[in-house]
C-alpha cells in the first residue's frame, strides 16, 4: 500500500495511514484529494475499521477547531450512512455520533435541525444501528440551540419506534438520559403533549430491572409529579409502573463499581410513592399487604413509606383506610416494627421497668419484670449497635447492668435464670459491657457454675439454693439446678468475644469437663453435651481473631484428646469408670469443637499441630497432651475387645484431619488411609465403622490426583466389593461405599461414576437396597462434619445438577425394571435426589422429568414422597395438564394418572389450583380413546371431592 503525499513520517505502529490521512485532508480543507486518488467514502470506510478511539481523535479536533463541519463530516460519511450492510451503518453512525458528543455546544441551529430530522429518520432503521441512532440524540438533547418543537419530535419518535426494554441496560440509560435532558431545558414544551407524554414514558420504563436505570427513571417520576406534568388517566398506570417494585429486594454484587446500594434504592422508590396524593388509594392497600407479610424487611419498608406519605396525605386519602392500618399496627410488637420504633418505645419504657425493679423487693416480681426488660434487650440484639444507641440503652448501662447483676444474686433460682439470660443477651452486644464488666460477669459465672461443686452443695440442704427451693419437689428443684449450670456455661461462652475474656474463659470449661468426667451420676452425658456446646459456640466466636484461634487451639484440642485417652484407657481397664465420655453423643458433641478449632487456623500453625495428632493415633505418641501419665498405650487401629473404646475416638481424629487446609501435608496418610480403610471395614462398631470411613473419605477428597490416590481408591474398592457380596458386615462395607462415593462425586472425580452405578446396583438388594436408597439423601445433602466447603473440602460447583442429569434417567430405567418388593427402593432414591437439588435447578429440570418419566415413576412418587413433591406443585399441575394433549395416547394417559396422583398431596396445598385443574380436564373427556376418558373422569372425579368434608 502507497502512502498519500504529504507524509513524512511512517505511522506509529498501533495506528493505520487512513485516519492519519483523512486528519490532514480535513485540515487541508480538500476532502476530494484525499488518500491518493482514493475517495472519501474509501478513507472514511477503512478508517472506521480502526478503533474508534483514534478516528475519534482525529476527528474531533477539526470539527472544534472549524476546520470542517459537522455537515460536511455527515456527507462525507454518506456512501456508509446509506450502505445496505446494517452493521456498516451503525459505524458510520456511532463515528458521527460520538463525534456530536463531544462538539455539542458548537453545533449551529440550522445543523441541530439536519441532525435531529436525520437521526429521526434512522430510528426506524436496523436494531443494531439503534444504539448509535440514540447516542446521537442524547448528544443533541444537550445542545441549547435546539429550536422549538424538536424537543416534542424527537421524544413521539423514541415512544413510537422504539421499544426501550428490549435494548441493552446502557442504551435503556441512553433514552432515560434523553428524557432528563429535555425535562430540564424544554419542560413547558414537553408539557405540550399533556398526558401523552406521561404515557409514552410509562412504555419506557415498563418492565426496567436495572439498578442504574430504575435510580434515573424514579428521579423523572417524582418531576413529573413535582413539576405538575399532566398525568391524566394514567395515574394508576404510573403508579403501577413504580410500586411493582416495592418493597425493594436488591443486593449488590460483590465489587459492585456502580456503588448502588439497597437503601439508594429504597429511599429513591418512597420518595415516588409518597409524592403525590393521588398515588392514595392504590398505595395504601399495597402497604397494608406487605405490613401483613411475615418478611421483616417488607414491614419496616411498608411502615417507613407509612411515614413518609402521612406527610403528604390528608384526611380525606387515610380516613377510608385508617381501620385496616390500626388492624395491621396493632398486630405487631411496637418496638420490634423498625430500628426507629425501637428507639422511641425503649427511651420512654426502660427507665419506667428499672424503675418498677427496684420497688419491688418479691423475687416473683422482680422476675416478671426483668422478663419484660429482656424483650427488649432482645431487640437490641437483633437490630445491633448503631450510633443512635447512645440516646437509649447505651445511656442506661448502669442501671442495666445493675438489675442484672442483683439477679444474679437472688436466692430464687427462677430469677437467676433470667439474669442469665439476660447476660447472654448483653454480653453478645459488641462495646455494651466495660471491660470491669466483663471480669464481673465471669466472676458470677464461675461462681454460680463451679461453687462447692466438687462438695456437692448443689443440693445440699445448707445452700441458699436447696432453702429458698426445699418446698419445691426434689425433681423439680434438681431440674432447676441443671437448668442454672447450662444457662451459666451458655452465658460464659457468650461473654466470649475477646482473646483476653477467652483465655479466662476457656480454662474454667475445661476444668468444668474435667470435674463432669470424674462423676458418676446419671446426668454425666448431659451435662458434658452442655459443656462441649459452649466451647463450640467459643470456638466459633474466635475463629476471626488469629491470636484467639491459636490460643483456643493448643489448649483446647490437647485438652479433649487427653481426656477421651485417659476416658478409653479406664474403660478398657474398669468398665464403669469414665463411660460418659465415651458415649456416642458425647463425641458427637466434641466434633465440632476439634473442627471448628482447626478449620481457621494458618497452614503454618495446622501443620505443627497434625505433627503431633496423627502420631498419636498411628503410633501411641502421648508426650504432647497434657497430664499425659497414662496406665496403659494407646493403639486405636490394634485389634482386640478391650480396644473397642480406644477405637471410638477415631471420630475425633476424623474431626481434626478432615478440617485441616487442603495445602496442609499430612504425615504418614499413606499409612492413615490404609488403617482408615481396614477399621471400617472390619471393625463390629457401627459407630467407629461409620467414622472411619467418614474420615477415609474426608482425606480422599481432598487427597492430590495422581498414581497414590489411584491406589488407594483401587485398594478401597477391593475391599468393598467382596464385603457388599456376602458375609456379616455387608452394611459396613455399603457405608464406606456412600462416604468414598460422596468424597468423590463432589470432586468430579471419574471412578464416581462407577461407584454410584454399584450403589445403583444395590437399590435391586432385598437386604441393603432401603440403606441405600437412603444413601442417595447422604450423596446429595449438606454433610455436618466432614466433606462440605467450611471444612475446606473439594465441592465442585453444581454437583448436585451434574448428580441428577447422570442419574435420573437410571433410577427411572431401574424403578421400570425392579420386581414389586424392591421398586419402593428405586422410588425413595429418587425422592431423595429431588429434595436437595436447588429449587432453582429443580424448577428447571423437573419438566424434562415429568415429560420422559411421568409413566414410570412420577405416579407413585407422589403417592410415597408427598411431602417432597408438595415443594413443587406449581410445577407438577402446569406440566401435567398440557400432557393430557399429547399426541401419544400413553402420555395422556399416564399425564391423567398423575394429576389424579396429586390429589394425594395435602389439600391446603392443591385447593388453590381445583377450579383450574377441573377446567383443563373437562377437555379430555372428549378424548376419541375410551382409556383416556376412562382416566380423565376418575381424576376430575377426585379433583371435585377435593376439600369436601369428610376427606
């Protein structure tokens, strides 16, 4: 290619010769010579295949610096502006209008007039030229040299030719910018239009859903309002086109840039709905509606617009209302309607019942009272701390910590308890309680939780306790003492926010476990399940703080593992020492206190601490717990009767390696797998059996791919399969098949596929096939210990929709083929896949469902899973009644058949749907094929018992 004369330079290599070219031809003045013999429409053509970045460049400045007119660019960029090819076009006009963008305020009235008639004309063209065509308008919309009347034009062209809400959200902002531009420089010509105008922007913004876009549309309603446009017979119409919104349900994206929040939202929407009478009777009734509703932010939003609109409304607009909001106000807990409320009820109420608690010395009115007082510290709980707590509850600490603490003290137990209660309350409110404070409550805690409890003046007859109490039954005064103990180990893991409260804390349930662990009462079990929900609930309160994270760490696990050691060790020896931390609920109750203490902790610090836990299980390693002196060695994975107890507390090794950080080595797990797999495998213990093979798979999952997982899984495989043919530990062998399964249908792992098809396979299995049909629940839910992301399992994302598209077709295929005392089995497998597939996927899929399987298995799945199905109705009626016109007999058949299934379903369920369904089954009726009459009159039959009494 030849360059044109009059360059000296070569170009700069990310620009081409063209636009370089047609710059210099503009200011030469010559568009004629341009590009060496070539034409214009060929300079402009090529240029406009460059980045319009640099045409723009280029262009701009000549036309600023009148070197040349915007005209003359427009018929210099004819032959493009009439092309044939639409996409041709749309640049030719998205150059020329990004050009007037920029060189607006320079144009002459005469070219505004050209332009507007010429962009007039173009919004009747392709919908890929639109975008640009109105690009063009916004830029002349803002020029002050529009004459008069073309403001009116241009907007009846836009409402006439365009249908905003089938464009792009930016090209919708693009027609909303239009709009505000002329409102504000041409509003009496706009008003011109009368009503029109007010209907035309109602098509609009009819159906708008974007954030950006609804903040401008809301700002032009309430000037349409304020500035007294002519609304006509459209009132309800605009009113419509708004409120259809409300209440607001919007959350930002994460990294929104646009920074729209919610409450821009909200604030934006009440400002239209409260600004104009006129908006009265249709507004009302929506708020009382949503007043009524159970969601509490649709109350407060309602409650809040109330507000704002009685500002505005008079008399006239409330008075035929007024007794359908008192009915609807009167309903609610005044101070639980709105942070607001709250405020104003708690400044006028509080002080009026610390009041009454101090007149009154009864312990069972000090109770009533402080109940009262603990509502609304309840509400505070649940509104949180904001500034404007300063001028209610935080202005009467004092005081409330005062009443409080002398309930505390009370001699009546029943009091106490509520003081508890209340401490929890408090101590969950961040800054309320003093750091004097704190150390108080823990002083009252421990005192009331540990005093002489080794003594066992609990029930003793000196106690204040035992005399305030001794007229009480002894069962029913027991009943309240353990009631006290877990209320006050309750409001010590409460209080439990700060690293310094932690370290306070954590020592006096450790000691507390310790002294349960030593008796021999029957309540042993309990009060252990007690204390291990109390350092969960701390654990969890200090997984954020790494300090407080480790410190609860290295104390607490040690802790546990030394005294289920030395628990499993006196089992073995004495039987009747130490059986209560043995027990299975109790180790359940441990699990989440050693997860949730790992879960969070930094690589560095997880791998010093798995350096000493697996040694422990593997190799009898007891030198890092605490008071490690210890009768007897500790061998978990050792055959034998008297280790039956040393194996129970695999379930805490689970609860340790399962939780730890997917990049944390872990050492010898060749070696842990292999006894993992070999202990569930052959262990008589369902409950160690389940756990091993729980923290077998634990490890899988997150095991990295390659040769040693392929082995291991080979190995798990091999032992599986002869354990599921015969012999006494089949259901052993059945569990480690649904953990090694899950462990790997989560991952994607391809040897899943085998698997589910042998747990398939077992469905048809008169002994396991219950098992595993319920096995298909534990596949797909949300497992509480092991295998789910808080853990840092691997959990590919739509598992559970991969799951169902893999696996549908083959229980439907084996439901069809399965004798009759097995089919239920098939039937419960696939109840359990539908129930925890996500209700959006499900809405999706279950129409393919019904369309390919309703004559195999959707029939008695409603009659064996009704509380299942009754999730989906909506679903299920709409699908099955455009069934009954299918063209192939047996789907209608099989169509009637399950609408007369779903009368089995609860009534209050189906009764919204009766007179449609009775409707769309008269039709089949008529139907040329007896078998299909004969079905169609047996479910409308059923449809029209529906509710009846007696049914």
């Amino acid at each position: 290619m030849c360059l044109p004369a009059g360059l000296e330079a070569a170009p700069p290599a990310e620009c081409t010769w063209l636009p370089q070219c047609l710059v210099r031809c503009w200011h030469a003045g010559s568009l004629s010579r341009c590009c060496a013999g070539k034409g214009v429409w060929q300079c402009l053509t090529d240029g406009l295949e460059v980045s319009l970045v640099h045409s723009l460049y280029l262009l701009s400045p000549g036309v600023k610096d009148g070197s040349w007119t915007v005209l003359q660019l427009v018929e210099a960029l004819g032959s493009c502006l009439e092309n044939t090819d639409p996409r041709t076009r749309g640049r030719g006009i998205q150059l020329l209008s990004q050009v007037l963008l920029q060189c607006y305020s320079l144009l002459q009235e005469k070219e505004v007039l050209h332009l507007v008639l010429f962009y007039e004309n173009r919004l009747q063209d392709h919908h890929l030229v639109i975008p640009s065509v109105l690009q063009g308008l916004r830029a002349l919309s803002m020029c002050e040299v529009l004459s008069p009347g073309l403001a009116v034009s241009v907007l009846k062209a836009i409402f006439q030719e365009v249908h905003v809400q089938s464009l792009l959200q930016l090209d919708r902002h693009t027609v909303y910018s239009i709009i505000t531009n002329f409102m504000g420089t041409r509003e009496e010509e706009l008003k011109g239009l009368g009503a029109d105008f007010t209907f035309g922007f109602i098509q609009v913004m009819d159906g708008e859903k974007d954030p950006r876009n609804l903040l401008v549309a809301f700002q032009i309603v309430r000037d349409l309002i304020a500035k007294n446009y002519a609304l006509g017979p459209f009132v309800e119409e605009l009113f419509e086109v708004t409120s259809c919104y409300f209440p607001i349900d919007f959350t930002p994206p994460p990294n929104d840039p646009h920074g729209i929040q919610r409450e821009d939202l909200i604030l934006s929407l009440r400002a239209v709905l409260s600004s104009t009478p006129q908006f009265a009777e249709f507004l009302l009734p929506l708020l009382i509606e949503k007043m009524d509703s159970d969601l509490q932010s649709a109350k407060l939003d309602s409650l809040q617009t109330l507000t704002a609109c009685c500002a505005i409304y008079g008399q006239k607009e409330l008075q035929e209302f007024l007794p359908s909001l008192w009915s609807s106000l009167r309903r609610e807990a005044a101070a639980g309607a709105s942070l607001r409320s709250y405020h104003c009820v708690t400044r006028s109420v509080l002080p009026l019942l610390l009041e009454q608690y101090t007149k009154h010395p009864q312990s069972s009115q000090r109770r009533t009272i402080l109940e009262m007082l603990l509502g609304f510290l309840e509400l505070q709980q649940k509104w949180g701390y904001v500034e404007e707590d300063e001028s209610s509850l935080l202005s009467l600490q004092a005081q409330v910590c005062s009443v409080v603490f002398s309930a505390l003290t009370d001699p009546s137990v029943q009091l106490q308890l509520v003081g508890i209660r209340a401490l929890t309350v408090l101590g969950s409110l961040q800054g309320f309680l003093s750091p004097s404070d704190l150390e108080l409550v823990v002083d009252h805690l421990i005192r009331l939780a540990l005093h002489e409890e080794d003594s066992q003046t609990w029930g003793h007859p000196s106690t204040p306790l035992r005399c305030v109490s001794s007229s009480e039954p002894e069962e029913e005064s027991s009943r309240d003492h353990c009631s006290l103990r877990q209320r006050c180990l309750q409001a010590l893991a409460a209080v439990s926010i700060h690293t310094s409260i932690v370290r306070e804390t954590v020592p006096v349930l450790l000691q507390h476990l310790r002294k349960v662990q030593k008796g021999n009462t029957a309540g042993n079990t309990q009060d252990m399940v007690s204390v291990c929900q109390s350092l969960h609930r701390v654990a969890l309160q200090c997984q954020q703080d790494a300090e407080g994270c480790w410190y609860y760490h290295q104390t607490v696990v040690p802790c546990l593992l030394a005294l289920a050691v030395q628990a499993a060790m006196q089992e073995s020896a004495h039987p009747l020492l130490g059986k209560a931390l043995l027990e299975e609920e109790v180790l359940a109750a441990m699990v989440p206190i050693i997860s949730a203490a790992t879960t969070h902790l930094s690589p560095e610090l997880a791998a010093q601490s798995v350096s000493h836990v697996v040694p422990l299980f593997l190799d009898g390693e007891v030198s890092f717990l605490p008071q490690n002196s210890f009768p007897c060695s500790f061998k978990p994975f050792e055959d034998g009767e008297c280790l039956e107890a040393q194996r129970r507390l695999v379930a805490l090794l689970m609860a340790f390696v399962c939780s730890l950080p997917r990049d944390v080595a872990i050492p010898q797990q060749e070696r842990l797998l292999q006894e993992l797999l070999a202990l569930s495998c052959s262990c008589n213990c369902p409950f160690t059996a389940t756990t091993a093979a729980k923290c077998f798979a634990g490890l899988v999952n997150k095991h990295p791919a390659g040769q040693q997982l392929d082995e291991i899984l080979q190995l798990a495989v091999n032992r599986m399969e002869p354990g599921l043919a015969e012999g006494p530990r089949r259901m052993q062998a059945l569990t480690l098949l649904l953990w090694v399964t899950k462990a790997l249908v989560l991952r994607y792992h391809p040897l899943s596929s085998r698997l589910t098809d042998k747990l398939l396979g077992l469905l048809g299995d008169v002994e396991l096939g219950p098992t595993a049909a319920d096995g298909f629940s534990l596949l797909m839910a949300e497992s509480p210990d092991v295998l789910h992301k808080g853990c840092h399992a691997d959990v590919r994302i739509m598992f559970r929709q991969r799951f169902f598209t893999d696996n549908v077709p083959k229980l439907v295929q084996g439901f069809h083929r399965a004798g009759p005392d097995v089919k239920a089995n098939y039937l419960k497998g696939l109840s359990h896949v539908l129930n925890h597939l996500p209700k959006p996927v499900l809405v999706t899929e279950l129409p393919t469902v019904i369309t390919h399987y309703s004559h195999l298995c959707l029939q008695p799945l409603l009659l064996e899973a009704p509380q299942i199905m009754s999730l989906h109705v909506d679903t299920l009626v709409t699908k099955f009644l455009s069934l009954t016109s299918s063209p192939a007999m047996a789907v209608r058949i099989a169509a009637l058949r399950c609408a007369h299934a779903l009368t089995s379903l609860p009534t209050t369920v189906l009764l919204p749907y009766k007179a449609r369904v009775i409707r769309a089954l008269a039709k089949p009726l008529d139907d040329k094929k007896r078998l299909v009459r004969k079905e169609a009159v047996a479910a409308r039959g059923e449809w029209f018992l529906l509710g009846s009494p007696g049914r």
